[in-house]
C-alpha cells in the first residue's frame, strides 16, 4: 500500500505546480524507500534504499536517452528559419484560395493519419513538421481571411490547434500499423498471460476508433473556421471597424 | 556499423556546443546555470555508458538540482530580421522546404533500406534503426543547408540552442518518466493499484468492467505521461482477469482499444511532455507553463468523446467478434 505514496507525490507536485523533473526523482525515491518499509527497519537500510533506487533510476534513465535524438534536427529548422522557411510556408498556402486554416489542417490530419497508419510515424511531429510549416501556413490561410494581421488569441488558437492534430493524427493512425511499439508491447504482455494474438489481430480492432477519431477531429476542425471568424468579427468590433 | 551510439556520440557534442555557446553569451538571463545543465546533458550523453548506474543517478539529481528547482532563461543570440527572412524566402522560394523534406525522408528511406538491403543492413544497426536513420537525415540536411545557403559557421549551433532553450527542461521529462516507470516496476506499484481498484469498484456487469478498465487506462495515462506504462497494469488489474477473464472478452480487440483509452489519456496531460509541452514551447503559445496549456486544451473535447467512443467500441465489439 505505501508504494503508493511515490503516485500520490506525482499527483501533488503537479497540482502544487513544482517543476515535474523535481516531483519526478522525489516520486521515485519515495517509493524506492517505502517499498523497503517494514517492521524494525533501520535508517541505515532505508538510506540504502535510497541510493539503491537512485542508482535503479540512473541506469533507466542512460537506457532511454534514445529520446533526445529527435534534437539533432534543431540546427537544421534553425538554420532554415533563418532563411525564411516560416514566412515561405506562409506565402506559399496564401496563394491557395480555397485555403483555410481548418480545411489545411483537415488535410494534415489525412496525410499525418494515413502515414502514421503506414509506419511513417516520423514523417511529422512538433520540431519537424508543426513549428516550422504546418502551423505558420494555418496561419497563413488565416491571415488571408482576416485580411492582414491576426488577433493573438486567434494566432495563437491556431498554432495550439496546429499541434494538437499532429497528435491526434499520429496516435489513432500509428495503432494500424503493425510493427509499432504500442502492438509490439501488447504481443509480448498477451503472450506471458498465455494468450498468443498475431500483430494484424490488435491492428484491425484499431480501426474502429482511428475512423471515429478522423471524423470526431475533422468536424472540429471545419467547425474551427467558424471559431476563427468569430475571433476576427470581435477584433473587428473592438477596434470599431 | 552506425549503432546509437554513434548517435549519442553527436548529441553529446551538439549539447556540449550549446553549452558552451552559452556561456560566451552574456545576455543569456540564466547564463551560468543554462550552460551546465546543457552540459550535463553532453555528459549523459557522451559517458553515460561508463558511470554505471549510482553515477547517472547523481547526474539526474545535478540535473534536477540546476534545472529543476529555478526556472531556466531563453537565450535569444542574434539573428536574421523579418525583413531578411522575408527576402530570403522571396528569393529562394520552395527550395527551402527540401533540406526540412529531407529529414523525414531519410528517416522513412533508411528504415526500410535497413530491413530490405544487403548495404543498409550493413550500414545501419537493427535495434532502433529508424531514429538512428532520423539522425543521419539531420546530419545529411545540415550539411546541404550550410552548403547551399552558406550562412555563419556558427549559426546551426546558435539557432539550436535558441529552440533548445525554448524546450528547456521539458526536453528530459520524457526520459525521466520512463526511467519513474522503472522504479514504479521494480516496486511493484501496478500489482498494488490493480488491488485498490478491484476492491474499489464491483465489476458486476460486462459494461461495468469495461468503463472501469478504460476509465483507469486514461487516468493513469494521465499520471504517468505515458499510455505504454499504464497499459500492464491496468490490462493485468481489469482487462484480462474481469473484461476477459470472468465476461469472455475478445483479448485482441480489448487490449487494441484498451490501449487507444490510454491515448486519450495522453491527450490531457502535461506529464506527456514531448507531445503536449515541447509543442506549446517549441510554438511560444503564452501560456506554455500554465498546467493545461493552450494544446492540451485543444485536444480535450477529441479526447473525451473518442474515450466515450472507446468505451462503447469495446462494449459492443468484444463480445461479439
């Protein structure tokens, strides 16, 4: 029972809004101490425990640093920035007269859905593919709509709608495929039950959803040109036009 | 053969530049502290594999200790100005979409030349070919960037650590997570949860068992940042002894959808950092640090109604296929 303390500092660090890294590495100590707790512990052994778990979660955390590699592509968008990358993905959806921020972002979510349903998970992605094209060309479609520059509510409603389908595309395509992390991890947790599944089993019964995902998602996002000429329509009153 | 090593080997050295760049910066709000943390970083990345398990363990306490209990600065080194950029797109036009285009590429490309050629085999390692080919791609795309647009040396450097900074310590919470989940193994927290919520909840009926099983997906999703850590538990807690076990569910299609509840999950929270945080950083939504950012916001109702969906899926198809 007291394991649970470590969930319990996760959940209050959180709400008390101390720095997660922190709440983190308490959290882990915390149950790494009090699963040692027992009658007639000493302190020496609980310190033990303690250095026992920090060394635990040194060693996990050397084994995932395969999450930083997606960084090295920082210098790239960096340096393309720099040279306009941004301000040309903005022009270029600009010519597009039928071009829209929610119809854009439907597409998006078609490409990222479809792709991810592929294996193709690293096609997009928030440093790759949101921060420099997909959402300055949503805002871009937008800017033709209002006419110049946006309101910032409405800028910056676009960009968190610009990530939020990158993910939404990405997590209710990629359970297709069947070579990708989350079936593989089901396969091996079946199989230690005794149940033995194929891969294209648990892909298949993701279907379902990823179909429901694209049209609860899609009409939010052909409802979301509405939110945003509502947004202008206020800025336009406001500012007596 | 070009393993993840060789991958830790350059990010070692692109943090240690970082690092060091910003210690020369002396308009950097955070100079000192930011240039250490990215140092420790390097460190991680280029010794990790020699300090052992107690040494890395210190290395995440300094880490925490630098970066954790006082927020980190944003170094703003300098830069090209609207007008440039807008001139420079004006010339170069839809070339500049290439050296972004090539990364993903190269990533998709290297992965499937990994599996397929006798070259590739040879050329890149089979455990975890596709990031190391992502990072091939970044290197390919630097090098035809700096050729063709033939900017300052350092500017790759320095407008990376401008977007590293951006990212801050959000960068590590993925990694700490994992390395939480460990501990939370080791421990083990999932036998102790899946206890409480049997004894919590009486799961009388097939629908019952299903909307407790989907429910604690997403919610300890939320907890941990992570659908993949909430997953055994919950499956060995509800799905497989009562959804399957006592109501004949069909385990393939509970665990399919049992795991796209725990997505929902990830939809809301800010402990999944890398999807929900390094975007509202990465896009400087102004209120990134508050708990429900501007993204997490705009996925909720998707969220919601998909994790409904999820639980009527799994009603109506279990036990019948």
């Amino acid at each position: 029972m007291l394991v649970l303390l470590g969930i319990a500092v996760v959940v209050v660090g959180f709400v008390a809004r101390i720095n997660p890294l922190l709440v983190i590495l308490v959290a882990a100590i915390v149950t790494g101490v009090t699963a040692a707790l027992e009658p007639g512990v000493e302190v020496r052994e609980l310190v033990q425990a303690a250095v026992a778990t920090l060394a635990a979660f040194g060693e996990a955390f050397n084994d995932n640093r395969y999450f930083h590699i997606t960084w090295l592509i920082l210098p790239v968008i960096g340096l393309l920035e720099r040279a306009g990358l941004q301000e040309r993905a903005r022009t270029l959806i600009a010519q597009v007269r039928a071009a829209t921020a929610g119809r854009l972002l439907l597409s998006y979510l078609v490409v990222r859905q479809a792709t991810s349903a592929l294996g193709l998970t690293s096609l997009g992605g928030h440093p790759q593919m949101v921060r420099p094209l997909v959402a300055p060309m949503a805002e871009g479609a937008a800017e033709v709509q209002a006419g110049g520059n946006l309101p910032d509510r409405v800028r910056f409603r676009i960009r968190s709608m610009s990530a939020a389908t990158d993910n939404i595309g990405l997590f209710f395509g990629e359970d297709i495929f069947i070579a990708i992390g989350s079936i593989v991890l089901m396969v091996g947790f079946l199989e230690q039950a005794g149940i033995i599944v194929e891969p294209l089993q648990l892909s298949v019964w993701a279907i379902p959803t990823a179909i429901a995902a694209f049209v609860v998602h899609g009409v939010r996002l052909l409802l979301f040109d509405r939110e945003i000429r509502r947004g202008l329509a206020a800025r336009d009153a406001e500012t007596g036009r | 053969m070009i393993t993840l090593d060789h991958a830790y080997v350059l990010l070692g050295l692109m943090f240690l530049a970082f690092s060091i760049l910003t210690l020369r910066d002396p308009e950097h709000p955070t100079r000192v502290r930011s240039a250490v943390f990215w140092a420790l970083v390097a460190a991680s990345m280029l010794f990790g594999s020699w300090l052992g398990g107690l040494g890395n363990g210190v290395l995440v306490l300094a880490l925490v200790v630098v970066g954790g209990l006082k927020a980190l600065g944003v170094g703003r080194p300098s830069t090209t100005t609207l007008e440039q950029r807008r001139d420079s797109a004006a010339r170069r036009r839809n070339s500049l979409f290439i050296p972004a285009l090539i990364v993903p590429l190269a990533a998709v490309g290297g992965t499937l030349a990994a599996k397929h050629t006798g070259a590739g085999q040879w050329l890149i390692s089979s455990t975890q070919t596709t990031l190391i080919a992502l990072g091939l791609g970044c290197l390919l795309s630097l090098f035809i960037a700096m050729a063709w647009l033939r900017p300052p040396v350092m500017a790759p450097v320095q407008e990376g650590r401008r977007l590293m900074d951006s990212i801050g310590w959000a960068a590590l919470l993925p990694q700490m997570l994992a390395s939480l989940g460990a501990v939370f193994l080791a421990a083990d927290v999932g036998g102790v949860v899946g206890e409480l919520v049997t004894q919590a909840v009486p799961l009388t009926s097939p629908l019952l068992a299903v909307a407790a099983y989907c429910l604690g997906m997403a919610l300890f999703t939320v907890i941990m940042g992570n659908a993949f850590a909430a997953f055994p538990v919950m499956t060995a807690a509800i799905g497989l002894p009562f959804v399957v076990g006592q109501f004949g569910g069909n385990p393939a299609i509970v665990c399919a959808i049992g795991m796209l509840a725990g997505f929902c999950g990830t939809l809301m929270t800010p402990m999944a950092a890398n999807f929900n945080v390094v975007p509202a950083n990465l896009l400087e939504l102004p209120d990134r640090e508050a708990p429900f950012n501007g993204v997490i916001r705009a996925q909720m109702p998707t969220a919601v109604i998909i994790l409904g969906v999820n639980i009527a899926l799994m009603y109506f198809l279990a036990f019948r296929f």
